[in-house]
C-alpha cells in the first residue's frame, strides 16, 4: 500500500468504527511492529522513516489496550485466538536499537504488555551499522555541509542534485560504497557509533529478559532475503536463531524477515516451519492472511502520519475492500 492509497483511504476509514470492521474481517488478532521511539533526532533514521515520539507512543498504546488483548508471542502460539474476550495485539520491535531499552521497555513494563524484539547479529554491541542507516547518515551530512555534497558529486561524476537520491538507491551489494562515500564526506561512522550508540549492548539485551521479554532474530546483518537462494535462506535464517540462542540462552525460536518477507517461496517456509528451523515467522505486508498459523504479516505502524487506531481503521478497510477480489491472502 502506498502513501496516496493510506490518505485516501484514510478520509474513507475516519468515520468507522473500528470494532465493527475487526468483527466483518474476521481477523481478531493484529500484529503492529515498531522499531524505536525518540523525543530528539536521530540521523541514523530520520531520512527513512517517521520516528514517534514517546508521549504519542503511550497515547497509541492506551488507545489500543482499551480495544486489544496485549499477547506475547508465546501466547499466540500456545493458546487458541478465538476464546479470547476481546481481539489480540501482539506487539514487536526490529532491529535492537538503543531506545528499546531506554523508553520502549520500560513503558512497557509499567502497563504489562508484553514484546518481543528482533535483532541483528552483526550490529549487538554497535559492532556494525545497517546500511539503509549509513545511508541517512550520508545525506544528514551532505544537508549540514554543502562542502560534502560537493565532493560526493565530483566522486560519483552526477550533478549535485541527484546526490540524495543516488545513495538512497545504493543497495546492499553495494553497500561498501556508502563507506566511500563517507569519506568523502568526513564522516566516520565508527565514531558516531561510539559517540551516539545506535544499537542495545548485550547487557541491554539481557535486561530485556531479565523484565520477561522475549527476543527474536532479524537476520545476521539485515540483508533482503528475496535475494537469496532457497537454501541461503534456511541457512540464514537457521544461523541467525542459533547464535541468538547461545549468546543469551535462550529457547525461542522466532523469526523476523528484514525488509519483507515478499519473494520468499512457500517451500522455503512450510520447511522452516516443518522442520521447526523457526516456530513463527513474521513478514511487514499488513493485515493479511497467510493460511499458515506460524507465518503471520505484521503492520509497520511507522509508515502511518495518523494515530495507531486511525493506522489499523485503514488496514481494515483495505483488507475488507480486497476481500470479494480475494486479495487479501499472501500470494507466494
């Protein structure tokens, strides 16, 4: 769904009641995923995507504790949905960043809601910084030093002003020009990790479960799966569970796909789940079914300029709108 689709059916959802399109959908638990909350900026992030502020957090999650049940993901998976008194939440979080621990989890904590968050393996500690992060870093650069920009320009042989779209264009394959460029730039990203941790340490971590949480993997270093090959996935994916559950002990086994989860074949997560690689695995396509109990699509609540209850009012009317067309099951 892209941004035009969510303002126009945004002015449609407004007037609706949100519990009569939960009981017309059938669809009585959500899955609404978040990455990090922030009441100063953060360049790693705020050039890909809106950062919530946490007095507009809480307000989304005392609005969505008076409609839903907060599950953990063991609970969904252990207990039967439809004789809950009221639909579920099941809330979780990507990438292990520093305000999980510093603002998510304690607010949790004091309201009882349970979550789970999905990390990376590479980025525990600061060790490394996620490229699509380089990358808003680079252009928080060029805006603040025009000096910048210009080196970049002259470095990469186009006009300055398709500096900005060419690195939000560079990919993962590419991904060590980023590092180029921000020499380029005079900008270290070493130092930006030290001086403003991006990532939870694993005392963090710990932390985390330590006040009943739980954790999850999100790949070694966030790569878009869809550009693997079939057995690269399993591998991955597999690796990624595994090192979790030494490093910090642990027994889950879930799994969150980095980007999307579009692309990846249905052999590849009936074996997953099958050969029970993962129990659950979670995919960003919204609210739709996947005709699998442990494969389950999340809502990416950051993408919405509205409120929570707004956010999930347009889910709901998009999924009730494609219904007749039966499009509103993953297609592999």
């Amino acid at each position: 769904m892209n941004n035009l689709t969510r303002k126009r059916l945004l002015s449609l959802a407004r007037p609706a009641k949100l519990q009569g399109m939960i009981r017309w959908s059938g669809q009585s638990v959500i899955f609404p995923f978040y990455h990090t909350i922030s009441d100063r900026d953060l360049p790693h992030i705020s050039h890909l995507y809106k950062l919530i502020k946490t007095v507009d957090f809480e307000r989304d999650l005392d609005q969505l504790l008076k409609l839903f049940e907060p599950l953990s993901l063991g609970e969904y998976l252990d207990k039967p949905v439809e004789k809950k008194r009221k639909p579920a939440m099941v809330l979780t979080f990507d990438d292990g960043l520093k305000g999980c621990h510093e603002l998510i989890a304690p607010l949790l904590k004091r309201k009882g809601i349970p979550a789970t968050f999905f990390l990376n393996n590479k980025f525990i500690d600061n060790k490394a910084l996620f490229y699509r992060y380089k990358a808003s870093l680079l252009i928080h650069q060029i805006r603040e030093d025009c000096r910048a920009k210009e080196r970049i320009s002259e470095f990469l042989k186009i006009a300055q002003e398709q500096v900005e779209a060419s690195i939000m264009m560079i990919g993962y394959d590419q991904r060590t020009l980023l590092d180029a460029l921000a020499r380029q730039a005079e900008l270290d990203f070493s130092a930006y990790l030290r001086s403003r941790p991006v990532y939870m340490n694993s005392r963090e971590i710990k932390d985390l479960l330590d006040w009943g949480f739980t954790l999850g993997a999100h790949s070694s270093d966030h790569r878009d799966f869809g550009g693997l090959e079939p057995e690269e996935m399993i591998e991955q994916l597999g690796a990624s569970i595994r090192d979790l559950q030494d490093r910090f002990k642990i027994s889950t086994r879930y799994f969150s796909f980095p980007f999307t989860s579009n692309g990846i074949p249905k052999g590849v997560i009936n074996s997953l789940l099958d050969e029970e690689v993962a129990t659950i695995l979670m995919g960003t396509s919204g609210l739709k079914r996947t005709g699998k109990a442990g494969y389950v699509q999340r809502i990416p609540m950051e993408q919405y300029e509205t409120s929570a209850l707004e956010a999930l009012k347009v889910e709901y009317l998009y999924y009730l709108l494609k219904s007749p067309l039966g499009r509103n099951s993953l297609r592999y």
